[in-house]
C-alpha cells in the first residue's frame, strides 16, 4: 500500500505532473462533472476544481485519502468534492461524470487489478462522450545488454559454495522492475518495438497479448528484453518512462535464461501473454533468436500455487496454455 511519501514522490514527477494537468486543461470545463479514479490524497481532484470542475468524486481506499476534506476546505472547494474511502467497484455515484482522471499503474499498465479498474469505472460511470484520462497506453520493448543488472540478479545463488540452481532458474522466470539498476538507453541494443496498445476507451478483456520482432543494432551479448509504456492521455499530451528517463514509474527487465550473444543485424521475435490472476499479473513470454536459441519463460513460478489454481479453469478455457504455439524463426 502506497504511504503519504510515495503519494509525495508521486507529485513530485514534474514531467507527470505537467502532462496530466495538460490534458486535464484539455477536458475539464466549468460546470463539468469529474472522477478522480484512484485520488490518492486528491491532487488531481484540486486542480480539476481550480479548472471549473462542479463537483468532483475521489475514490481512494488508501486511508490517505483521509485528508482530502481537510485539503479541500483549505482551498476552497470543501463544497464541491466527495470522497469515497473505498474500493470503486464498491462505489455507486449519484450521476455520471464528463471525465474519469486515473493513474493506477505500475512499472507496467498491467498492474494489480487496473485494466478492470477502469473497465468497471468507464462502464458504469462515464456518460457517453465523456473523457477517460488516459486513452491509451502503448506498450514498448527492445533488447537489453546489461551485465551488471543480470549479475545482481544471479550473482548471489552462485556465490555461497552450494549447488542453488533451482533459486537462478526462478529468479530467471520473474519481471523486475529497474529500480536498483536502472535501464539507461545505453543498455538498448535493438531497434524499439511495440507489443500492445492498450485503448482503454474500448478495452474489455483484462487479458493483454502481443508480439513484435526486434533486430540486433550491433554485436554485443544480450541478457534479456526491457519493456515500458508510452501513455497517451488525451490527443498528443503524454509522456513514456523509456530507458533514461526520470518519471516515478519504473521500467521491467524480462531476463533471459542465459546471456546470449548476437551478431548486428539478427532477429529476435518476442511475444508475451499477460493474464490477471487475483491481484497480480501472470506473465509468460518467450523469445525466438533468428539462427539461435528459443527461450519459454514464465513468473508462474514466482506465483503463490493457490493463486494459480484459482484462475487454472479460465487459462484452460482460453487455450489450456500461458505460452503461444511457436513454429518458425521470424
């Protein structure tokens, strides 16, 4: 659960920051009716006021929410926000609003339950013709050679005298966020690739699967995929958390079972398969090289089993199988 610092840090990414009032600029119109998805302790429900909001719903379980009244009264707009301190899907609002304003994510929009977050707000709360901050959120990859991130990350199963193999093949099978390590852009060594677009205007699965081939800008050895989001909010205001870039999200590292190395110009097809699983995602992704390996990975082993075995009847509904059939070299 996010604490009032990280709500503070949250506020604190000026880039962010500037991208969401923007596009709140965009949308916000005296007399509009507003959502603030997720409020957190009600920045953007403030300045949604500031803008001409009329009323203003913040929906927050976080108990941090707990200070908005007092916020609002401070500035002024104590008679034109209403907070619910819980869950949305437990919320029922008076009216539907013009514009729904969230940011749910994580390193990845495929975050604890925020695809059916937004489908389940949208739905019922939206009118037609209304705003959904963000519209879409477009999910980037490229090849990564990072040695010294790969090594923090197997470096301590190989390092006490015993045969700890089974700890590296698990920790192979994960995502990680970049946060002690960050991703830079010289550890991109291919050509940017886009696997997903996610439209939330349209979504209705919470399932999330894609693909794209990434090709080898230069001979160097390869320790796994990096992937981030670019968000469009509304039209061209925006922002993405690439290699390099300072935004409070962070990126994930998709590593491989073994560095591999390649030569400029090689191919590497990448697709990954993500599906909810209670509050978490299941992520499986596998990597076919051009003339090389091809790599079957999944976090199912980072997964606690009594969570998979709750959603094993709708994977065998959707196919009985987390990875695609993979034939061919692309």
């Amino acid at each position: 659960m996010y604490s009032l610092a990280d709500y503070g840090n949250m506020i604190a990414d000026d880039e962010r920051m500037r991208a969401y009032l923007a596009a709140l600029e965009r949308v916000v119109k005296p007399g509009s009716a507003v959502l603030d998805l997720g409020a957190g302790t009600g920045i953007f429900s403030l300045h949604a006021c500031r803008l001409g909001a009329r009323r203003v719903y913040a929906i927050e379980p976080n108990p941090a929410i707990r200070l908005l009244p007092e916020l609002a009264r401070r500035n002024g707009f104590a008679d034109r926000i209403e907070v619910f301190s819980k869950k949305s899907s437990d919320v029922t609002l008076p009216e539907q609003v013009d514009v729904i304003v969230s940011d749910l994510r994580g390193a990845s929009p495929l975050f604890a339950g925020h695809l059916r977050i937004i489908r389940d707000a949208r739905d019922r709360f939206l009118r037609a013709g209304g705003a959904l901050l963000p519209q879409r959120d477009t999910m980037m990859a490229c090849l990564v050679s990072a040695p010294d991130l790969y090594k923090n990350l197997v470096g301590p199963w190989q390092a006490q005298g015993f045969d700890l193999q089974p700890c590296i093949d698990e920790v192979l099978s994960s995502t990680f966020a970049d946060r002690g390590e960050p991703l830079l852009p010289k550890h991109c060594v291919s050509e940017l690739g886009e696997w997903a677009s996610i439209d939330y205007s349209t979504l209705e699965d919470d399932r999330v699967e894609g693909s794209c081939v990434l090709r080898c800008d230069r001979d160097v050895v390869v320790h796994g995929i990096g992937t981030w989001f670019r968000s469009n909010l509304w039209d061209d205001v925006g922002f993405e958390n690439a290699p390099g870039s300072n935004l409070v999200y962070r990126r994930l590292l998709l590593p491989w079972p073994e560095p591999t190395w390649l030569k400029a110009g090689t191919a590497v097809k990448f697709h990954i398969n993500a599906l909810p699983a209670s509050d978490d995602y299941l992520f499986a992704w596998t990597t076919q090289v051009a003339g090389g390996p091809h790599f079957k990975q999944s976090n199912f082993l980072g997964v606690q089993a009594g969570v998979w075995g709750q959603h094993g009847a709708k994977l065998g509904h959707h196919g009985g199988s987390l990875f695609p059939s993979a034939s061919g070299k692309p």
